[in-house]
C-alpha cells in the first residue's frame, strides 16, 4: 500500500449561510470550533439547509483524493455503530479506499462536522468530534502501517492521552511520515508537542503560513524559510494567493496559484493539495512535480462544493 491515512472521521454537513449567520452564533469566519455536545450541534443545524452529506476528516479527504489519483491507499479513523459510522465506511468502501477500523456500538456517536460556506467561498467549521477524538493505540492495525510506504497523520487529532499514544504507536512503526498541522487552532494548542514532531519526527509537514509562522514564532516568512532549511526535512507550505513552497534543506521551489478560476467553496483546498503532493512524492517525482500536483489538486476542488473531486 501506497499511503495509510490516520484521522479523524467525521461525516461532513455542508451547508450554504450569509455572513451573519456566522457573527450571530459567536463563529470565527475561516476558523474550526470544537463543539462539546452534541445537542449544541444539532441546535446549530436547526433551520439550515444541507446542500451534501460526505464521508469526510481531512486526512479521509486526501487520502479518497490520492485513490482518485490511482493509489492504493488505506485509513484508519473510529466511527460508532450507528447510521452515521455506516455512512462513512460506506462512504470510503465506494472510493476504493481500505478501511482499517472494525466498528462497534459506542456510547458516544460518530463525529460530524458542519461546514458553513459563507457568499465569499470561505469556509467556517464547527465540529464534534464524537467517538473520533477517542481513538487509542487499540485502534491502530500496526500490520497496516508496516505494508505502507507512508503514512499521513492529521494536526486534528493529537491530543494529550490515548491519542498521543495512537499517534506515536503509529510513527515509531512507520517507514515515513508526513502530517498536516491542520488549523491554527491545533497549532497554538499543541504548540511545543508539534514543534518536537516536526523537528524530529515528521518526514514531511504540511501547514498553511499562519501555521507555519505561529509554530515557529516567526515575524517574516523568511524565518520560516531559514528554519525549514535547517532541518534536512521537507516543509510545504501554502501561501494563499502567493502560491506554495516547499523547502527540503537548500532545495526551494515555489509553485503559483492557478489563474481565472471559478472559486466556489475553499473546503478541502489544503486536503486535495496534500493529495496531490504526496501522490507525486510517493511515485518518485520531483519536489517542483509534486508542488505542481498539488496546486493542481486544490485548484479543481474549490471550483466546487465539498471535498471530493
């Protein structure tokens, strides 16, 4: 196996709002939010209406977008026996993606993420995480790592406990790692944790540069260029309407955004990106190659809703 993708997994509920629906409930525009109960999600879905069900996650979302790219991927995410859990797997099975989990009934339901698309395509997350958050080292099929060149882990999912132990039961198997830090939110959570990962542990990182900047305390980009450089690992970086770069020790190369597109909705654009990337790096491409894949990945995803191509 190509790629085994590790995360959350989470049905995401998309649904189209006005700006004010965002400033009325208290939501950053752009951010995640972490909702604890599930009857303050179910109120937030009160009066809405859900353009699109889909199995999703971020790494989910990659790793359907390298299948789609004809690699043989797998995922390991936790789900309830519930209609939801049924869903998602069902979900996966369709895209040809092996599913390593053997789910049961849990006394808390599936995660489910609401992504509310706003007129300007920016999307606003609000997400609980449900069993998804309570994956353990028990969860993770160590014979499936080892037949897997790479595996991708999510910034989404750490966190202190059984999850960290997932985590690193995962990496110290692992014959490569990449990860994403995910959101900002993560990365000024976990701040010092996911420092020591991508200094120390983490083959290739994925951030956006507000991630990027925030890790390392950085005032100017080109801080984040110097401690990239400095780590004999691979950095990929995505700049917004700058582009992407990605950095491994002193090979730099920068890709452009693709011109006069259709921007519909901005889910999934890191996700597919990743995608991308790591299909060219797992099929021996170049740096530059990747990058361009990658560009070209996200650049197909926003000019529609959701995140699966």
């Amino acid at each position: 196996m190509k790629i085994l993708g590790i995360g959350n997994a989470i049905v995401d509920v998309i649904c189209k709002v006005e700006d004010k629906f965002i400033t009325e409930h208290g939501l950053t525009k752009g951010t995640m939010k972490l909702i604890f109960e599930d009857s303050e999600f179910q109120k937030l879905l009160t009066n809405l209406k859900i353009e699109k069900t889909v199995s999703g996650g971020s790494v989910a979302n990659s790793i359907v977008g390298l299948s789609q790219l004809g690699d043989k991927v797998g995922f390991i995410g936790k789900v309830s026996d519930d209609e939801l859990g049924n869903k998602y797997e069902e979900g996966l099975k369709q895209e040809n993606v092996e599913y390593f989990y053997l789910k049961k009934k849990e006394n808390i339901p599936t995660g489910t993420c609401l992504i509310l698309v706003t007129p300007d395509s920016e999307r606003t997350m609000c997400t609980f995480l449900g069993i998804a958050g309570k994956i353990n080292e028990n969860d993770v099929e160590i014979e499936a790592i080892k037949k897997s060149d790479m595996i991708f882990l999510e910034g989404y999912l750490w966190d202190e406990g059984e999850p960290k132990k997932a985590f690193d039961k995962a990496i110290n198997s692992a014959k490569k790692v990449a990860m994403s830090l995910s959101d900002q939110f993560c990365v000024d959570r976990h701040k010092p944790h996911f420092l020591e990962l991508v200094k120390s542990k983490i083959d290739i990182t994925f951030a956006n540069e507000q991630e990027m900047m925030s890790l390392i305390n950085a005032k100017q980009f080109q801080e984040v260029i110097d401690f990239s450089k400095g780590l004999k690992k691979t950095i990929v970086v995505t700049r917004g309407e700058k582009g992407a770069i990605a950095i491994n020790g002193d090979e730099i190369v920068e890709c452009d955004i693709k011109q006069g597109l259709k921007v519909v909705d901005l889910t999934g654009a890191g996700d597919l990106f990743a995608a991308g990337f790591l299909n060219g790096q797992v099929n021996q491409k170049s740096l530059k190659e990747s990058l361009e894949k990658g560009t070209e990945m996200s650049s197909k995803i926003i000019q529609q809703i959701g995140a699966r191509l």
